[in-house]
C-alpha cells in the first residue's frame, strides 16, 4: 500500500472515492436549516399566488454559516405563516451558481435548495473544493444534516475550472479530482 494510500485512509484527505464513481466528503458541523434567510438582489418579483419570490441579478442568499450565490434564484415558499412570515420550501438557483461553507466550496450551473430535506443538490460542470482537494462532477448532493456531501458523474461533459486556476477537460460520466499532498522532509541516501 503506498504512503498517498495510507494517508488517504487514514483522514489526511477529507475525499473518498466510493463505488459508482461517486465521491464523498467527510462531515462537517450540522448546518441550521432553522436559522433566518437573509437576501440580497439587484430585482425582486414577489408572486404571491404562486408562493414565490424570484430574485434575479447578483443574488445572495445566506442562512447560518452557508451561502448560495448566482445569477438568479426562485425562492418558493409554503401559504401557511408562522409569526408573521411564509414558510420557505425551496431555493432554485441557476446561473454561476456558487454555494460556500465554512471549508468548502462548490461551484455548478443549478442548485436547488430542499429546506424541508435538508439537501443541497447541484447540477452541471460542479466542482467541490475543500482545502487544497478539488474534485469535478456532473452532480454534487450535499446533506446538511450529515454534513457528507457525494459526488457522481452524471451529465459531465465539457471543460471546468480547477481551483488553481487552470481549466481541465473532463470526460463524459466520470469523476475527476486532485488531492494535495503533504510537504514532506526527503529521506537521506546515506
């Protein structure tokens, strides 16, 4: 077993690949799906007999440690009111579409925000950095709850933006990915 292995295993790298060419990584803190939902748009249409509010323009979305950002987003919410203010449901949000935690970030072309499930999904040329790890995918699922979030290889295709600022090719239906490694001290050839 080489020493990449090894420390892979042992939780040097937060990244695991799983059967199926699904990606998972390991836990955070348990996000607040409860916390207030703070917004922020350049345009705001209210659609009450729909229970919806589209955003578009700059969008900012925070709740808790999380935020979601993109170009647009439709915020759908229940009819039923609790002291004073509509249910949120749902966010769907699309256009560069940018969702950050505490040590991670992901990147995609569509999320959709399940309060209800406590989910995050993320479609289209997604990539997941945490610390110096990148991993590329067509599907990114994050579960608040358990702070695991999986990738797979759903719908890749085309070109993406590594966290280094290179560009790599991805090929149709795989997961791709670079784990940093260590600064280590070279051994002696005495």
């Amino acid at each position: 077993m080489s020493n990449l292995f090894r420390l892979a295993l042992n939780g040097v790298l937060p990244l695991a690949i799983t059967i199926g060419a699904a990606v998972a990584v390991s836990a955070q803190t348990r996000h607040n799906s409860n916390a207030p939902i703070d917004f922020g748009a350049d345009h705001i249409e209210l659609q009450d007999k729909a229970n919806r509010a589209v955003l578009s323009g700059n969008v900012s979305v925070k709740q808790a440690e999380m935020t979601l950002r993109s170009a647009r987003m439709t915020v759908s919410y229940t009819g039923q009111v609790i002291d004073g203010s509509p249910q949120v449901s749902r966010l769907d949000a699309a256009g560069g579409v940018v969702v950050t935690r505490p040590d991670q970030t992901a990147r995609g072309n569509f999320a959709v925000y399940d309060l209800n499930r406590r989910v995050v999904t993320m479609l289209g040329a997604v990539t997941l950095t945490q610390g110096g790890n990148t991993v590329n995918g067509g599907r990114l699922t994050i579960n608040l709850d358990s702070g695991r979030a999986v990738i797979d290889g759903s719908s890749v295709a085309g070109t993406r933006k590594n966290g280094d600022g290179t560009t790599t090719t991805a090929p149709g239906g795989r997961v791709t990915g670079r784990f940093s490694v260590p600064k280590r001290d070279q051994p002696s050839t005495n």
